[in-house]
C-alpha cells in the first residue's frame, strides 16, 4: 500500500483518521467480560462501526502483551480480523521496537509475516541495522521522531551544529528508504514544529498521535502539517474507542469517529 | 534482587555469565522440532546444563514474537520455569520497550506482573514517563545507553557541550532511580569507553552484550568496567546456546559456559 494509494482512501473517505486500539481491558465495556474473547470482541465492534470513517487502525501492542500469551493472540487476531474484512485500510502495529540487525529481522517477521500487519512503529535509538530489517517487506516503518509526550524534552531536542535529535533522526533516517516506505512520528501538542519539519520532509506522510485525549488541535496539525497528498494519519484512540461503556459504545464511537472525519473533510478542502 | 544479592550470586559462582535465550527455532537441533514446544524444551534444556555457571539469563523477546501467540507463551513458561527452578538467577525481560507513561505501564505489566522477570530493557528515546512506569515493580530496569551494533554510531555519539547523547542518557536517567533499581546497557565492542563511563556511574550494574559472537573481549570489558561489587553482566548468546545442535547440544553448551565462568574467575581474583 504506497502513498498513492493511501491518499486514494483518504480522498474516497475524507479523512485521514486512524484510531488507536488501545483496548485496555480494564475499561471495555463490562457485558464483554464474559466472552471468551472480550477484547477482540470489543476491537470486532468498533472496527465495525467506524471503518467507514477511517482510514487506519493502530493496535498498541502494550495493551495486549499486558494479557499475557492469550493477549499476544488477541492482537493478532485483530489485525488479521481487519485485513480480511477491510483490506483497504492501513493495519499499523504499534510495537515501537528497534534491536540489533538480527533481532530486529526476528521482530519483523512477527508483525508482517506472522500477521497481515501493513506498518510497524520502530524507535531509532540504536541506528540503522535496528531500522532496515523492517524495511525489506515493502511495507512501512514508521520511525518515531518527536513523540506527543512529556518526556520528548528529555533527549529528543537535544541539540548540536546539526540540529535537534529528532531531526537528526529524520534527516538520516530519511537515507535509508523511499517515502513510499517510512513515516515518521511527530506528536501533535508541537503542531508549530511540524512547519519546521516539513521543510526537511515535503512528502512524507507523518503518523500524529496525541489528538484528542493527549490535547493536540487537528487545525494546527492540518495547518502546519498537511501536503499535496494529504501527508497526514491523525491518531485518535480513547476520545472514540472508549466515548463509551454501555452496550451503545459502538455506536458512540462511530457518532464520534463520524465527528472528526467530518472535521478533516473541511480541513482537506481547506489545506491540500 | 537487589546489587547485594547479585553479587552474592557472582562471588558464590565465581561468574558474572548472563546467557542470552536468542532461541532461534531455526537453530535449534532438529531432534527437538518433533516435540510440542521445542524451543521450551531447549530452554529448558540449557538452562539445567548452564545454570551452575550463570547468574542470569536473557530471553529475547523478539526470537519468541517471531512464533506468534504460542512463541509469546513459550517465552512466559521460560521465564516462569527459570524463577521456579533457580529462584535465585536474574530473568532479565530483553524487550527494549519504552513509550508513553499509560503505554509503559501496561508493558510493566506484561514483564513484571504476567511472568516473575526481575529485569527488563528499555529504550530511553522517549524519556522520562517512558521509563518510570517500569520501576514501580521494585525490579530492575536496565536502560540502552551505548549499544554494540554498527548504528551505535547514527545517534548515540551525537555531542554538543552537555556530552555524547548516550552520556546525557545515563546522566539524566540515573536521576529517576538508584543504582539498586538501574542498570545501563554498554556495548563491548567499545571497552575503552567503559572507563569513560564509569566516572559517570561507579556503583551501577552494567549489563554487557556483545561478548562472543558480536565480538567483544571480556579481558577487556573487566579491565574497564569492573567495580568493586563486580558492577558487570556480561551476555554470551550463539556462542554458548548454539555451540552444537546435535543431541549433545546441553552438554556442549554447559562446558562452553563452563569456558567462560572460568575466565570470569580468574578475572574477578585480578580486578575485583
């Protein structure tokens, strides 16, 4: 799936939403609980309920391994469950790994041969053979660059005669693939940035957590952010996924699902 | 487990071994593959032949990933079958996860509260809220700092007035938790850098990969590294686990760890 054909999506639907299946057990609907699956009985429902309105789904992986081996499962019958039944649309393992060569080849095979997966977060403290063994499936890695969260300021802005750490990152890390392979993560409560960072990749499309539950403004991110192709998936995971916790949740997330498509079918005629 | 009882271990065994559990299902020996979980029963197997010359052991997470679901389980009967077994041996959890505080907290508890590890290894990029959640088990939480791959150099040697970007990863981070709570991972391919470190941090635990296959000197690593509580765990991976795969590999792999307890022994009575 290039960028070509995301951006067909993006047009078809008109948004660029991707929501985050941060499916906390604890905070699912109760009813669930007595399923033998109640996670990805829940995943099932809101996948369901706002495909329409999507573009991209990011299961966290965290909120599965902390289930233990039948978690694991849980996870990988999401992503096949949503490969089959919406082919077109993005399945993005957020698994933020990144190991030496021969290990990170091991957590490769894992998110796209064990499992229809389409994209894979990586961190990229520990340089390129932790990065480029993703890259050999012809699917995308997605680097993380400047995250959402508080702790961002503690090395990622650390700064010499060529630049900051995070564009360090891009800038080296952009070497190694096509922008029809990597995306970058920029958090979203530094939309302002997103202009600076734009300069170093006009095409690349850039996965944006934090909007929503996290506090970062769509217009901004839209404002500073967007290109030709749209170059933008917005994340947003609890404000839909758990708007919620009656036997409706599906429904609510597909009300507020609908809501920020809506918002991103005006920013689009704005912006691109 | 805190440096107290670990180096009690290291006096006791005369060896500050840590074998890494890169139990690749492809190299394992082929008699094992008929058994229903063959990469288990060669933990299993090492494990009771190496556990008199070892102080820890490092399954690697992505060498289970790569199975799927039921490889997820064959790491957690692993680390649960160690503690039951060698209650006393470091499990240490190689995960190299980190993300943001709510993300962290739910991979703690995968590590520290579905399977009785006493260590797991983060990757700093996100900083502060990435790695704190790991540290409310009372366990230990071992941090990358300089690692031994060739893409060490892409950002971990990034400077400017404050240091070496792996410097200012130590430095800040070891204000989040004591040194019974933090250990950092350090390359062995760059053992002079050791002494560097180690006016940074005298009284940490050091945990050292790249010893054996990645081709580390272990003379060299304690020269540099030691500390008067030992301060180094030291991993040997393929060269120990993967030194025969015919019926004999247990017995082969136990003389191999055998090889290098005894050299850590004679290093001990000359540095420690």
């Amino acid at each position: 799936m290039n960028q070509e054909k995301i951006f067909e999506q993006i047009k078809k639907k008109q948004s660029f939403l991707c929501v985050g299946l941060d499916s906390d057990i604890t905070k699912i609907p109760q009813h669930l609980l007595n399923l033998s699956d109640p996670v990805f009985e829940f995943n099932k429902a809101i996948v369901d309920a706002t495909q329409q309105y999507t573009i991209a789904y990011k299961p966290n992986l965290a909120f599965y391994e902390c289930m233990g081996a039948k978690g694991y499962e849980t996870f990988e019958k999401t992503v096949r469950y949503i490969k089959a039944q919406y082919p077109d649309i993005l399945v993005i393992a957020d698994a933020k790994r990144g190991d030496i060569g021969n290990t990170s080849e091991m957590y490769a095979k894992a998110i796209f041969e064990q499992i229809p997966s389409d994209a894979i977060t990586v961190s990229p403290y520990m340089g390129e053979d932790s990065v480029t063994p993703f890259l050999k499936y012809g699917k995308w890695v997605i680097v993380l660059a400047l995250t959402s969260n508080k702790g961002a300021f503690d090395f990622q802005f650390i700064e010499n005669e060529n630049g900051k750490l995070y564009e360090q990152v891009i800038k080296k890390t952009m070497q190694w693939a096509t922008d029809d392979q990597l995306m970058f993560v920029v958090g979203a409560t530094k939309a302002e940035m997103l202009a600076d960072i734009r300069k170093i990749i006009p095409h690349h499309f850039l996965l944006v957590p934090g909007v929503g539950a996290q506090g970062g403004s769509l217009q901004e991110v839209a404002k500073y952010g967007m290109n030709k192709r749209c170059g933008l998936i917005v994340n947003s995971s609890r404000a839909i996924i758990f708007a919620d916790n009656t036997t409706n949740f599906a429904k609510i997330a597909s009300i507020k699902a609908k809501e920020v498509q809506e918002e991103m079918e005006s920013l689009l005629k704005s912006y691109s």
